[in-house]
C-alpha cells in the first residue's frame, strides 16, 4: 500500500506504566519498537512530533510524578502535552501547535487503542484533519476474555472509513507547509 506523507506524528501517551513492570501492555515491546521506527522516520524528514502525556488519577499507574507517568521515546525539544481527558485535543494547545505548523496530515500512534487513541483521532477528524492510525503502532490491554489485538482491531472498525490503516512501516513523512517555508 503507498499513501501519502504525513506531515506530523501524535504520539498518545506512550508512558513507562503501560510499556513496562507488572502493568504492561501484552504488546509492550512490539509496539515500541514500531513506534520509535515512526518516530526515527518523523525525525529524519522534520516533521512535527508531538507527545500526548496522560494525567491519571492517583493511585493510578499513570499519576503524574510516578515512574509509571514518564514518557517513553521523547526526545528534549519535542512538544509534550499533558492532558486529563481521553482526546488530546481537549486540550486546546495541540490544535493551536498543528495550525502553526500547518498540519493537515497526522498519524497517530500510541496506547490505549479504544481510549486515548480513538478519542484523539476522533478529535482530529472532527478538526478536518487526515488521520493515518499505523494499525500495528497501537495497543491496548485485553478486556475479560477478548485479547488485546482483538480490542485494538474493533476501535479502529469503530472509526469508520476516514483514517487510513497502513502498517507502520508504510507510513512516510514530510516537514509540515509552515516549516518547508522557513527552511
């Protein structure tokens, strides 16, 4: 499958809680292998990167101020944006940050695939974004007796026939309009 570039990556809240020790995700390590292959290719072309860092309750495994709250994979520089409800564009600094950068073509990566993932999507959707969710490049945890992978293919079917489904490694990056102009 060839699509087109995308000129930004969401990455949805990657953190150390959900990625490794007794709370892991089952597909911890896969999916952060194909998440920093997103993120090496993003970095390489100058495309935006944005991380999404969840502010969970206490008690929580994601409780700001743990070990469990710190993201994985970003790197100093990179745009980071806390937020307390499942669509990162809740909060009104990731909208504002793309329109500078003049993104209209996200991919979206991260966890949790039916939570935070989905919602963010959504919110680019609902912003005439085009959103790219790599379907190996999300995960959840299992729900009772539905696996995990199960749970993560049913929230992408959820999200209908907008965003596009490549596998990570499909996916290919351009700077964003705004930064090719002040290169």
């Amino acid at each position: 499958m060839i699509i087109e570039p995308v000129d930004s990556l969401l990455v949805v809240d990657l953190q150390r809680g959900f990625t490794t020790g007794p709370e892991a995700l089952p597909d911890a390590a896969q999916v952060l292998d194909r998440v920093r292959r997103l993120l090496d290719a993003a970095r390489r072309t100058g495309a935006l990167v944005v991380h999404l860092q969840n502010d969970g309750p206490a008690g929580e495994v994601d409780e700001p101020g743990t070990p469990g709250w710190e993201l994985m994979l970003a790197e100093p520089g990179e745009p980071v944006i806390r937020k307390t409800e499942d669509d990162g564009f809740s909060e009104p600094k990731l909208g504002e940050l793309l329109a500078r950068h003049g993104a209209h073509r996200v991919a979206v990566c991260g966890l949790l695939s039916e939570m935070c993932v989905s919602a963010t999507v959504r919110g680019a959707l609902s912003r005439d974004l085009e959103v790219v969710l790599p379907r190996d490049a999300h995960a959840t945890y299992d729900l009772e007796e539905i696996p995990a992978a199960v749970v993560s293919r049913v929230a992408e079917h959820a999200l209908g026939d907008a965003p596009e489904f490549p596998l990570a490694g499909e996916v290919t990056f351009a700077t964003s309009p705004a930064d090719r102009a002040t290169l």
